[in-house]
C-alpha cells in the first residue's frame, strides 16, 4: 500500500489551523500541525500571510493531497465573507503547487471524527488526541484541521472502495 500525506487546513482570517498526517491504507501517523496566526487589520496582508504561512508547510511536509473546511453561515455575513477570503488564499497556495482538494463541511468532519455532526471543539480534540495517539492536545484550529484531514483519509478509502464496487457491477 502506497504511503499518502494529507494536510488538513482549517481557514480563519486571524488564526488558520494546519494538520499533517501519513496514511497507508487504514493506519494513520502524525506528522505535524499548527496555526498559522495573522496580525494587522489590513485584509490583504492577512491574507498574504496566510498564503505564505501555507506555503511554507507545503514547503516542509510537500503533502500529496489536502482537504479544506467549506464555509458555513451562521449569522454574520461578513464573517462568511472573510472566512470565504482565507479559504481562497488557502486554496490558491495549493492550486500553486498542483496539490488536489477535498472539501468537507464541519457538520460531516464531526460525524467522521466524533459520531455526531454537532460535537463540541473539545470533543473533536479529546477524540484527535486519542485516535492519532497523542501526548497533548492539540490547539483548538490545529485539532480541527487534523480532523479534515483524517475525515479525509477515511473518505477518500471509501471513495475508491466505492469506484471498484461500481466498476465491477452492472447497473
């Protein structure tokens, strides 16, 4: 079984957590993760920084595939809107290097990670600290983005599972 890295990113316009782990078939090592934490008020430059930040963990742990966060609106609109900015920096940092993306929405990484699409972020923390057998754990953004990249490993299993099931089937 060939060896994948993932990297997880979940976007913030002030903090954008990353997650890196190894796959090979159903096992699953860390590697590494953080955030990626912007200062000033000018959007552009936060941005830029996200971008850069992303390319610099690209640049260090060159990931064979990515899974992003889609965004989601609660109440405030203009959060969608910043948080829509970050995904795009983050997603144009990928596209750079020829990364392929998975999205997924946080009500679907919380039904992979936890059981239940409306798990408290500490629930998604204990349960990352446990299933990639960690000593601490992690930061609330890094967590999560461990999380969309698990959540990833596990789909993308049963998205070629379900390819060869079709394959050999007549429908």
């Amino acid at each position: 079984m060939k060896k994948t890295i993932i990297l997880g990113i979940d976007p913030g316009s002030r903090t954008t957590g990353y997650g890196l782990i190894s796959t090979t078939g159903n096992r699953h090592t860390f590697l590494a993760c953080g955030c990626i934490k912007t200062t000033g008020d000018e959007m552009a430059s936060r941005l830029h920084q996200i971008y850069q930040g992303l390319c610099d963990v690209i640049n260090t742990y060159p990931p064979d595939e990515a899974s992003i966060e889609q965004v989601f609106m609660k109440n405030n609109v203009n959060s969608a809107l910043k948080l829509g900015q970050a995904r795009g920096a983050a997603l144009v940092a990928l596209a750079n290097q020829g990364i392929s993306v998975a999205e997924y929405s946080a009500r679907h990484v919380k039904q992979a990670i936890v059981g239940y699409g409306g798990a408290e972020k500490q629930q998604v923390q204990h349960m990352i600290k446990v299933l990639l057998n960690l000593e601490k754990t992690p930061q609330s953004d890094a967590a999560d983005a461990l999380a969309i990249a698990l959540c990833h490993a596990n789909s993308r299993g049963n998205n070629v599972r379900m390819k060869i099931l079709e394959a050999n089937h007549d429908w």
